[in-house]
C-alpha cells in the first residue's frame, strides 16, 4: 500500500491517528516490504501480526504464508480490516488488545511467525504478553522506538543495559538491523524507530529457573549502582557464591553478563533435583504383559532393550476445566523438548502406583494437599513406551513448583486447544501423552 492508500484507508475507517493509542502507520511501501522480508517466511508459516492498522505489513504476506492472523485494538480499524480483507480466507482478524489478547488460541497454527510494528506506549507490554516463554514463535519481527530496541540488544557495562535487556536475551537473540527515521510515518512521531529480529535461543544456555532469573534482575538493578551481593538473598552467602563462579565480591549486577547472571540463578537454585533429569541406575520393576513382576533392573537397559515395565501420568485440571501442560527438559533421556502430561514417571521398584502418583506430582510439580483419583489404564505399546500406564487426575489451582532439569516450563491450556493443537502438530508432544489425552477424552 501506498502511503495515499493508507490515508485514504484511515479516512474511509474514520480514523484520525491517536498518539495516546501510539497510531504511527507506516506509509513507505519499501520500508514495508524490507520489514516482512526479515521474518524469512515460508509457505507453511502462519504469522501473527499486532497492530496492523490498514493492512500495509500484511498485504505484503498475502499469498505467501499459510494464514495471516491479525490483532488489532482500534474497532474502527477491524471492521475496516474485515472488509478489506473479506475475500482473503488465509486472514484471521480478532478485536482484541495485544497486551491482554490469550496466546494459548496461537499454539495450534504452529509453525508461526510474529510481526509487529508496536505502539510506543504499550510495546514493552505486548512482548511481554508474546514473547515470554513458553511461547509458540520462531521468529519475530519487532518496530519499536530506537530507544527500547536499544535496550532490548544492549550489553553489560552501558547505560541502556538493564531488566528489559535481560528479559529478552534469557529467551531471544536480539539482532537490531534498521533505523527507520520519521518521515516513514504518518503522522510522523517526534523520534527515530528501529527494527529488530528476534531469533529464539535453543541451547545456547544451560537450564535455569526463570522465575527465580527475574525475582534475581530485579533486586540486582533496584539499585544499579549498588553492590549485587547486598542486594540479593542470604542464602546461600554471596561471598560463597561469588568465589565459586571466578566473580569479584563487590560486582553489581550491571557488570555481569547474560551467561553469569544465569549462573548466578543456578546458584540459588536449592532444588534437590535441578541437576537430576534422570538417573540410569535407578531400579524398575520388570512386568509381564499381565503387569506381573518378572524380575528388576536398571532404567537404562529397560530403555535400551524395550522391557515392559510401569509408569504413572498425572493430569492436574484447574477451575476452569484447564490441563497443565509440562514441556519436558531437552535433557530427558525420552522426548527431550516436547509438551506431556502434568506429571508423569516410572515406579520405582517395589513401588505401587498409587504412591507413585503421589511422589511424582510433590516432586516433579509441587502438588500437594489434594489425593490423585485414577481414571484410566493403559496397556503397554510402542506409543507408551512398553509402559504398564495409570493415569490419575487432581483438581488443583496451586502455582506449580518443578526442578529445570526435568522441565522446562508449563502451560494451563483448555481441552479444545489441546485437541486443535495435537491435530495440527502432533510431533509437539509425547506419544503417551496422546494416548493418555486420548484415554481421558474417550477416543480410541
């Protein structure tokens, strides 16, 4: 779109740009066509775009990708949007603040791309809302003030570095690219704006907890100028903690980068089992296709030579009928990375399943106070991993407390989500899971 396109839009709309909604549109259609090029789409991709206002990132997609998925604040704009964009079925328009829109309705449209030449007054929010994981995107595409992109890729030592910076870097490589100036606007805002990438890291980083990650930043920067170790727990002793990651004690906390500040984290991380994914010496019962005890033997060669033997899956249901969802750590030793059952485990030997039940959701999750009722069994298969299978279920609205080494986050995501999302991408989730999920839904 042209930039007389896009005014004769806003005017057919009846919209007259609101700074305090933060309307710049962009009118420069090479600006355009520069920006959607950075998100590398492919024709499988969808892309979530917040903000479209009239369309002028999107039209640059249309025919490229597999569906379009908009988000826009201004009613007058969605309806405009909805007319405009009437005979294009790949488009999904939804009314709805970005900072508040549900993200969980995104996971089933996997694989997906994010887009976003943001509002300067609620940017920080958005991403937030996006952004943070767990999130469903491979790639994102931010416009923001020069300023917060500034902040967003800076490093240790300068003035923009801080929360917001390692926020983002805990989850995202940020790769500033352009500065785009004023007069690609309208109306033109009083500064500069710059465009980023966002690249999703992998493994770049060891497991940490990134609850604790932020409760650590945010004492650390109260006071930047302040020494780290008077500003964070007492427990464990920071003059320990320092010794032992090569720190000096009198560091603040905008000395250290990304990698420390993670190692940090790992530092005050008490969990027994936050270094423990599994352990191949453990002991299982071996069973019969009968589930009758034929001998025992180690976790590793029950794996390796595909012996039946048992194992528990664990659905916690909240309130509002949804399940918690666990993404397994990349340092399992069976479906590293993908998303499973709230709990699961394998009994140890001599152990009932009952009491399996239970250990696991306390250790695995932070379950307590509430008594697993079992709804389902499932015989051993390949899906199942030759496994002798009780599930169980609580209904509990707790926060979950869970060691990094076993999982890597978790997810509240209501049923008919669930059922869109394994439909769309199975692969996204482990083979007892589904057959569990199928279990409890009554599906063959």
């Amino acid at each position: 779109m042209t930039g007389r396109e896009i005014r004769e839009a806003l005017e057919e709309a009846g919209v007259r740009p609101n700074r305090q909604l933060g309307q710049n549109f962009l009118v420069d259609p090479n600006v355009c066509r520069w920006i959607t090029d950075q998100l590398e789409v492919e024709e499988g991709d969808a892309v979530v775009e917040v903000g479209p206002g009239t369309g002028a990132l999107t039209s640059m997609l249309l025919g490229k990708v597999r569906r379009l998925i908009l988000i826009e604040f201004d009613s007058r704009l969605v309806a405009w949007l909805k007319e405009h964009f009437k005979d294009e079925p790949s488009v999904e328009i939804h009314h709805a603040d970005g900072a508040r829109f549900d993200p969980r309705v995104l996971w089933k449209h996997r694989p997906l791309k994010f887009l976003g030449n943001l509002p300067y007054s609620s940017g920080g929010a958005i991403m937030r809302n996006f952004l943070t994981r767990p999130h469903p995107f491979e790639r994102a595409v931010i416009m923001l003030q020069k300023e917060v992109i500034d902040r967003l890729g800076a490093g240790p030592g300068t003035k923009d570095y801080g929360i917001l910076s390692l926020r983002i870097q805990s989850g995202w490589k940020v790769l500033p690219l352009k500065v785009v100036p004023p007069q690609a606007f309208h109306p033109q805002p009083k500064i500069d704006s710059s465009v980023a990438v966002l690249e999703p890291l992998r493994d770049e980083l060891p497991l940490f907890d990134g609850r604790r990650f932020d409760e650590l930043i945010r004492r650390g920067f109260s006071q930047r100028r302040k020494q780290l170790g008077k500003q964070l727990p007492a427990d464990p002793a920071w003059c320990g903690v320092a010794e032992k990651l090569g720190l000096s004690a009198q560091v603040r906390g905008e000395e250290l980068t990304l990698q420390q500040w993670v190692a940090v984290t790992r530092a005050y991380d008490l969990h027994p089992l936050k270094d423990v994914p599994q352990k191949g010496g453990e002991l299982f019962d071996v069973v019969d296709a009968e589930d009758q005890v034929t001998g025992t033997s180690t976790r590793a060669e029950v794996h390796a030579k595909g012996l039946l033997h048992r194992a528990v899956h664990l659905f916690a249901i909240n309130r509002r009928g949804d399940l918690l969802l666990q993404k397994r750590s990349r340092l399992k030793d069976a479906h590293p990375g993908v998303w499973d059952s709230s709990v699961s485990g394998h009994l140890d030997a001599g152990e009932d399943y009952f009491d399996a039940a239970r250990r696991e959701m306390e250790e695995e999750m932070g379950i307590e106070g509430v008594e697993p009722e079992e709804i389902a069994r499932l015989g051993p298969s390949e899906a199942t991993g030759w496994e002798h299978v009780r599930l169980y279920m609580v209904r509990w609205d707790g926060t979950p407390k869970f060691p990094y080494s076993e999982v890597e986050s978790v997810m509240w995501m209501p049923a008919a989500e669930i059922d869109a999302w394994i439909e769309r991408c199975p692969e996204d989730f482990a083979s007892g899971f589904m057959e569990c999920w199928k279990a409890a839904r009554g599906r063959d």
